[in-house]
C-alpha cells in the first residue's frame, strides 16, 4: 500500500535483507531499505537489552567496525533505528553523540 496508495518511492522497514535492493511493484520502481532491531535503541526497553548508554555505544562501534572491514571486500551497510523518547534520553544522548564523531 506504501507504493499502491501513498506514491512512496521507498520503505525503510523491511528485515529480510542487510542491503537495499529495487524491487517493482504495480508497474514502479520501489527501493527497498533495511532496517534492524539490531543496532536499534529499543533495545533499551527490552529484556536482554542496553543497561547504559556505554553498551550502546560500543555495540554500534564493533558493528560498524566490522561491517567497515568486510566493506573491503564487498557492499555493506549499517542501520540504527533511533527514536526520540529512547535514545533522547541525557543518559543516553551521549552515547550517540560519540558515534557520530
């Protein structure tokens, strides 16, 4: 319905791969973007999840350091699904921040 209904020309909500791909739908080109509930902040709302902002961050530094090393090599990626009421959070912002640098 996001192509059929809205006229969207890509959706960022699919799990099934780690690389965008194109698909067609209804005739259109539909670019297709991942996304994780792995590097995800939610992950600070869940059982078995992010206790500080540290642990955010690391996780996300060796995510990307491994997705950089095998970007040597082949097309990688990196997804963070951010969302404001969890990752916007004092305790929590910092993490990002040094991320980003």
């Amino acid at each position: 319905l996001v192509v059929e209904e809205g006229g969207f020309v890509y959706d960022a909500d699919d799990y099934s791969d780690d690389l965008p791909f194109w698909t067609e739908v209804c005739g259109r080109s539909h670019l297709v973007v991942p996304y994780t509930l792995d590097n995800n902040d939610m992950r600070f709302a869940t059982p078995q999840g992010f206790n500080s902002g540290d642990q955010f961050y690391a996780y996300l530094r060796d995510a990307f350091d491994t997705l950089y090393a095998e970007g040597e090599t082949t097309a990688r990626m990196m997804s963070v699904g951010l969302h404001c009421r969890l990752v916007g959070r004092p305790g929590r912002l910092g993490a990002l921040a040094r991320f980003i640098e």
